[in-house]
C-alpha cells in the first residue's frame, strides 16, 4: 500500500503496524518524521529492541540475513532499520526472501533516496509493497511551501499571515528543515498567537542562530573553522543533536553516492542536475569535498557518522558534540584530534 505522509498518522492509528515501511525521497525533514511516527507507534506495540544497518558499497547483506534469524535476548519484538540507496541484485534478493519469509515479532523500516520507476517496478519493491506500507516522499513545491508554513503553525496553536508565510517561505529556499527551524523559534519567541511579518523580522535579526545546511556545506567546502564555530553557535543555542545530525546525513550521504559515480566515469555536473542541486554554493561545496576525498574516505566517515548517531540515542548524548567536531574536522580535510576510528587516512 501507498501513502502519503500525512496519511501515516491516520493508518497507524487505524490499522496499526504493518510489516514493512519503505520511505524513501529526497525531502528529509518528512523523511525523518515519518520514521519517527513508525519508531513510537513500535516503541508502544513492545518493539524494545531496535537494530540500525547501514548499507554502504562494502556492506555485508549476509549481516541483516543474520539479525533476522537471531533470536532477540532483550525483547521479544525486534525493529530492524535499513538505511540505504539501491539494493543491487543480492540485496534485492534478501529483501524479497524477507517478505516471503518474515521472521515473527519482526519489523523492517527502510530508508532510501527517491526511488524511480524502473527501482519501483523492481521485483524486491513489489514484494514488500504486498505486506508493507510505501511512502514516496517529494519536495514540497515553491508554490505550496507558505500553505504548508501555516499548518504547521496551527498544529503548534499559533497562526502566520500569508505576507509572513510567504517571506519565512523565500528565506529557507524550499528547505523543510530550515523552515522547521524558523516556525520553531518564532513560536519561542512571538509574544501573540498570530504571527506577522514584523514578527519574523524581528527573529530573524535579533537570533544568533546559524543555519544547520550552511555547516555542513562549510565543512565540505573546507572552512573547518566556520564549521565549528556555527556548530558552536547551535551547541549553546541548545539544539537537540539530533537535529543536527538529520541534516548532516541527508548531505553527506548524497555526497559519498556522487562520490562513488564520479569515480566511475559519470560528470559531477550531470549528478548535481539529476539531485536538482541547483545552489552554486552547494555545487562548489560538493565538489570540493570529492576532490579531497576519495569514496572509500567517505564510507569511513559514514561509519563515524553512525557512532554519532548511537551516542545520540544513549545516556551519553553529551559525548555527539565533541564526535561531531571531530566529523566535521575530518570532513574539511583537517582530522584533527580525532577519535581513533577515523584517525586514518581519508584523503
């Protein structure tokens, strides 16, 4: 069955949890929040136990072969979370033999990049499509982005003239995250229920916020020292980790698959047009980091990345900032004091 995200909540509720969730898409903001409206609708059905699988070039699919089999010691319900792009021929076997065969007490969410026709007419789509729920995720149009600044508002009791939703809307660019953050603070800071465009004027001088894209494309441009000190900036705002590192994953996994094509002959510019990376600030960033990177480099520090993710999710969240400056260091070709996981050659 397909959705649409504003559906999830609704069947969830409805129908309660399906075996499989596909989300796949190039919006993160709806991506992020349609895996966490699954993940608490699990948590509350007694799914304690939850297993992430990053798949990278070199991933082992023989590894989620096994979680399957495994017989969990800590729950008796088992979430597992495949992040990854396409299947390939042997991965796209496994996930087929799991919709044939899905183990008792067991859940699958997959996360992807936007599938196109030919991935959703693929055999391992169709199979899990059976049992499971899709939810292909696109941008929010241009157009369509002061509508959907204004729900937001009302779900969070406060309402935005057209004039103020139009201008958060030219400001973030079509970015949901940034958007997200925008609706957040004024929502902190608006002394009334109804927002105007003073309103926003007036968060958007007076706060020292520093956008989470604008980090991220500084680090792979190579300015490490900006980098940090926006993240600095967020760090003392008191940002919730996670959210920083939703935004830096979106990025960055796109970067290790341009990456990774670019090594095999395909024009960089060709890649940014077919991601509709249309930024020239984001285009030169881009480059830059594969031209100081090789691929293999890159899944390293993916790999770092989901270190990150796991202190984020532990008693030790504290310990993500310091594991993210390293990141963020190595990231801009300067791997200072880093961890010992990633002290390693990544040029």
């Amino acid at each position: 069955m397909r959705l649409k995200p504003e559906q999830l909540q609704n069947n969830l509720e409805r129908n309660g949890l399906a075996p499989v969730y596909i989300i796949s898409g190039e919006e993160p903001l709806q991506m992020i929040e349609c895996a966490d409206q699954v993940r608490e609708f699990a948590r509350q059905d007694g799914f304690e136990e939850r297993i992430v699988l990053e798949v990278s070039k070199d991933f082992n699919w023989q590894s989620l072969t096994d979680e399957l089999a495994n017989v969990s010691l800590f729950s008796s319900k088992k979430l597992i979370e495949l992040r990854m792009g396409k299947p390939g021929r042997e991965g796209g076997a496994v996930l087929v033999d799991y919709a044939n065969n899905r183990p008792a007490d067991t859940m699958l969410i997959i996360t992807c990049d936007r599938l196109d026709k030919q991935g959703q007419r693929s055999k391992w789509y169709g199979a899990l499509e059976k049992i499971g729920i899709c939810l292909p995720i696109w941008p929010v149009n241009i157009s369509e982005l002061p509508d959907w600044i204004r729900n937001r508002m009302r779900q969070k009791g406060k309402s935005i003239t057209l004039d103020a939703a139009k201008l958060i809307a030219e400001r973030v660019e079509g970015n949901l995250l940034a958007a997200k953050q925008e609706i957040d603070n004024l929502c902190l800071l608006a002394e009334y229920a109804e927002v105007g465009t003073e309103d926003v004027m007036r968060c958007v001088s007076d706060s020292s916020r520093f956008d989470v894209f604008e980090m991220v494309v500084a680090s792979m441009t190579g300015d490490a020292k900006r980098a940090l000190h926006m993240l600095d900036g967020l760090r003392n705002e008191g940002l919730d980790p996670a959210g920083i590192y939703g935004a830096l994953m979106w990025e960055f996994r796109r970067l290790c698959d341009i990456a990774w094509f670019v090594e095999k002959g395909e024009p960089v510019d060709k890649l940014l047009s077919s991601l509709r990376i249309w930024d020239n600030a984001r285009k030169l960033a881009i480059k830059a980091a594969i031209r100081r990177h090789h691929s293999r480099g890159l899944q390293r520090l993916l790999r770092e990345a989901v270190r990150i993710d796991q202190k984020i999710k532990s008693s030790e969240r504290s310990q993500a900032w310091g594991l993210f400056e390293s990141f963020f260091m190595a990231l801009a070709g300067k791997p200072l004091h880093l961890a010992p996981s990633i002290n390693m050659e990544l040029t």
